[in-house]
C-alpha cells in the first residue's frame, strides 16, 4: 500500500479506483508540499473494518473537497436524489443555517431518503440545530477525526443548553472511549447494560425531527457504504419514538415496540418487523424490491425468516416482479455463507437475486412495494427480527418511493 498526502487530496491506495485516484493528485502534488506523515486519516481508515469502493465516477472536486479525510468519489449518480442541496453530490454540502426555515422553503422536506454521503452532513445539520433535546440510541460511535467533529458538535450543543442523552451497545469495543469523553463534557451517555443487541440507529431532536435506517457512526458507513435512512417531522410519528426512546433508555434489557393508529407513517419497534411488513409484502401486486445486507432464508414459516420468505415466494407466484440485492463482503465469510445460500435457493424459485460487488459495501435494509417503502435498522436473520433493539418506518410517499425506486435500480443494474 502507499499513502500520499497534500494539500489538496489525501489518498490511501488500496485497490484499482484508489490508485485512479493517486495518479489524479500527482499533478497538483508536483506543485504542492507534501507531509510527510497522514496519521489522522491513515487511522481513520484503520478504524473501519470496511473500507470500500462505491463503484461510480471520480470527480476532481471530491479529490480537493477535505483536507481532513482521505479522497471521496462520488456516491451517486443522476438517478439517485440528493435532497439537501445540488451540491451534495460532489461532497461540497452547503451550510444549513435552520432546519425549520429549510422545512417552510421546501429545501429539506418531510418524509425523505437520506442515503449514502448525504447522512452526516444532514446528520450534523440536525445536532447544531437542535434547541432542546437530543436522543440518539446506536449501535457504534467509532474513532477517527470525522467521528471526533461530529463529537464537538455534540458538545457545543450541549455548552448551549441542549439536552443530551446517548446510548451506545456495549459490545462494541470504542463505544466506551466515546462514552468517557462525552460524559467528561457533561453529556448523558451510556453503554447499554443487557444481553440485547442495541443495533438501531436511531437519532431524535426537539421532539421535531427523526432520522432513522442504517447508517452507523462510523466514517465508512458516512463516506463509502451503500445505506438508507428515512427523516420525517411527523409529530404524532416523532412523538411515538421518543416514547420507545425513553422507555429503552430505562430499561435496555426488554424489548420495547411501537403503536401508533392516527401516525403518517408506520412506525416498527423491537420484534415487529415481519408482523408488520410481512402483509406489506403480501399486498405487492407489480414490483417487490429488497436491498438487504444480511438475509438468512428460512422455510419454517413459524419464524419471522420463514414468513419473510414465504410471503416473497408468494408474491413471485401471483405474478409481481420480485428483485433482491444481497451484500457481497470482502471481509466476513459467515455473511457470504449466509447470502449465498439464499440467492441459490430463491434463484431456484425463480426470483431475480444479485450480489454486490466485494468493493462495496451494501448496508443498506430497504423494501419497495407497488405504493409502500420501508426503511429499517436490522437484518432479515433472527436476532435482527426477534432479539435486537431495531427501528424502523413504513411511507406510502409517492416521492420517497420514486426516490427509493432510482436508488435501487442505480445499484441493482450495477450488481451482478
């Protein structure tokens, strides 16, 4: 491997599209003094397990864009949206001065996708903007300088008077350096306590705002992954996570679930994935897509995979055009057992599955029906439906699931 640094671009050379990369710097690198030493991000790489390629086109701008991280390309292409600004796809996000004036001039709207690099700046829109509360329950809050900004942020809301309270799971080993550090500047941080998975990524604000889907606090998931988010400032729907919120916040050890009759949208809680989406699928008449990172096909239909399952298999056979995209890693065996084994046994029946690419990264856990999307923190495997703390959030938007409809066919026709 060889590193190189600028002024101008920091470059890790890993695979093909990294040393692209490298030789696009060399020019101005000619011109320009270079350190010796790329420490931060060098570091900042070594602290994601999974650092990837995102497979589409390299803009020059991205390579100038931040001095502080290692060269970005370009995450989306014309048929994926970008609904905070134009400039968000060239990584140049522009600042946000208030999410409600945003809200009013229809720059940001509500219900909205949030995917891939769109997260953090959208995500760091919301903390500097908050007045009263923050709550944010995740699975990972890792190392690195782009995760210690997001930590400043945090910290200034609080100097401001914000109210903060964060939950991290346990098991993951830098969660508790995080922890220490946001406790030591008077924030309200913990680790989870019991043997249940904390796996949502959940993020909530002034009893206004929720963001929720897959993106975890780490600088892959914010720069490289493939990930779905969804925000909406729904009152009644926010209002509804707050309470699961605070009722795992007091008590992590049982699963907390979500009811709501008169919401916009259909919140999920722990466990009530597949009684909840199962009849979602069921009512698929045309089209069924699925973008999953992780799926453990079952044909025991007492379980939530089983049912899962059956109700896909059911939908191909009256006559909807079912298409699934499974990650395919470069790292973790068990997960490419796991998606193998189901793409070979769907293909069988007759189901369109494609892997991603081993240089991408596809976290992403999104279910698109005729009319219906669903956004969800978790896995179709068993802990994930059964056991975790997870979140998720069904939309019949009609521009949410145009939205969804481009950004699946943009990485599904690129899979194989």
């Amino acid at each position: 491997m060889l590193y190189f640094t600028t002024d101008f671009c920091e470059v890790f050379v890993k695979s093909k599209r990294n040393l692209l990369i490298f030789l696009s710097c060399l020019l101005p690198a000619l011109y320009i003094s270079c350190s010796d030493e790329a420490a931060g991000p060098v570091q900042e790489m070594q602290d994601d397990l999974a650092i990837t390629d995102t497979g589409y086109d390299i803009s020059f701008s991205d390579l100038q864009n931040d001095s502080d991280n290692p060269a970005d390309v370009v995450d989306t292409t014309d048929e994926i949206y970008s609904d905070i600004t134009d400039d968000a796809q060239t990584g140049d996000t522009a600042e946000i001065s208030d999410i409600s004036d945003i809200t009013d001039s229809g720059l940001i709207r509500s219900p909205q996708l949030v995917n891939n690099k769109d997260y953090l700046p959208f995500l760091k829109n919301i903390i500097q903007n908050a007045r009263d509360n923050i709550i944010i329950l995740h699975q990972e809050f890792l190392t690195g300088s782009t995760l210690d900004q997001l930590q400043n942020d945090l910290i200034a809301a609080k100097k401001r008077g914000v109210n903060i309270k964060i939950l991290l799971e346990k098991d993951v080993e830098e969660n508790a350096q995080r922890v220490n550090t946001l406790r030591s500047n008077g924030i309200d941080a913990a680790l989870d306590s019991s043997s249940k998975t904390l796996h949502l990524k959940l993020v909530l604000s002034d009893n206004s705002h929720l963001l929720l889907g897959s993106t975890n606090f780490s600088y892959s998931s914010f720069q490289y992954n493939n990930e779905v988010n969804i925000y909406v400032n729904d009152t009644e729907t926010v209002s509804r996570f707050y309470d699961y919120a605070n009722s795992v916040l007091s008590d992590n050890g049982k699963l907390s679930k979500i009811y709501c009759t008169n919401c916009e949208f259909t919140p999920i809680g722990d466990g009530q994935y597949a009684d909840i989406v199962v009849p979602v699928i069921n009512n698929a008449k045309k089209n069924l897509f699925v973008i999953m990172y992780q799926y453990s096909y079952d044909t025991d239909t007492s379980t939530p995979n089983g049912r899962i399952t059956k109700a896909l298999l059911d939908a191909k056979l009256r006559g909807a055009v079912v298409k699934i995209l499974l990650e395919y890693s470069s790292f973790d065996s068990t997960l490419n057992s796991a998606n193998q084994n189901t793409s070979q046994y769907l293909k069988g029946k007759g189901i369109d599955v494609r892997l991603d690419s081993k240089e991408i990264v596809t976290h992403a856990k999104l279910l698109i029906t005729d009319d219906t999307v669903v956004v969800y923190s978790g896995n179709w495997v068993y802990s994930a439906l059964s056991a975790n703390h997870e979140v998720g959030l069904i939309t019949k938007d009609s521009s949410v699931r145009d939205n969804a409809v481009n950004y699946f066919n943009a990485l599904f026709n690129s899979a194989k």
